[in-house]
C-alpha cells in the first residue's frame, strides 16, 4: 500500500479533481443559507390541486430562498415601478410577474394564515390584477 504513494499513483481525491468536468455536469452544493429548521414545507393532508402546486413548487421555492434576500424584493420593486411609469401595454407586461408570484405565494401560504392575512393576500392582488387590466386598456 505504501508503494503506490511512492510510486506517483494519485490518491482517488487527486485523480478526481485532475479530470476536467462536463459543462453540463455541476457540483450540487449547498443552498447559500440552509433552510430554516422545524418549517413545514408541504401542507399536511394536501390533496387535488393543492398537492401537485407545492410538490411542483418545491424545486422554484428553494432556488429562491437560496438567493441573496435583496435581489427577489429589488426585481419585484423594479417590475412594478415600470408598471407604474409606463401607462400602455408595456406596463401591464411589467406587472404580470409580480401578479403571478404574489397571486403563487398567496396560494402557498393560505393555510397558514389569519383572517387578516388573508384579506391583504386578497387586496394585494386585486390591486394588482386592476393596475394590468388598466395598463392593458381594460378600463
């Protein structure tokens, strides 16, 4: 056993890391702040669509919580700005994402939430369902 490492031969680490890797093949490493202990990610007991929208939400939701916290809010502020700023279609185009990710973690996070809560999920994208519709020329 001694031999081989006289001999030159590479340990199995060293061989690992002098082959050159596939474009396509990543490292999977940790996300850049671990995940929060003792959350329950998926709705006990969930069935139909409720089921199927958090398991296929899953892989999107822990993307973004792997982000750096600022860039997801700083997006979201600059999309709806546009929205704002432009008054035709560009700025109902602006708005669609941040509709449908708000609209997304409002689905998400219905189970969990007061009265209260739920009513400001319910005003957020109204409000932003108006401000498309009226960027669109709807109204």
């Amino acid at each position: 056993m001694a031999d081989k490492h006289h001999r030159g031969d590479p340990s199995p680490a060293a061989r690992k890391r002098a082959l050159p890797a596939h474009p396509l093949a990543r490292e999977r490493r940790a996300p850049a702040r671990p995940l929060p202990p003792g959350e329950r990610f998926l709705t006990p007991g969930a069935t139909g669509l409720r089921r199927t929208v958090e398991h296929k939400s899953a892989v999107p939701l822990v993307f973004l919580y792997g982000l750096p916290r600022w860039i997801l809010p700083v997006v979201l502020v600059i999309l709806l700005l546009v929205g704002f700023a432009l008054d035709d279609w560009r700025g109902g185009l602006a708005v669609l994402p941040v509709l449908g990710f708000v609209g997304w973690l409002a689905y998400m996070s219905w189970p969990s939430l007061g009265h209260r809560a739920r009513l400001l999920r319910v005003a957020m994208v109204a409000f932003l369902i108006l401000v498309a519709a009226d960027r669109f020329g709807l109204f």
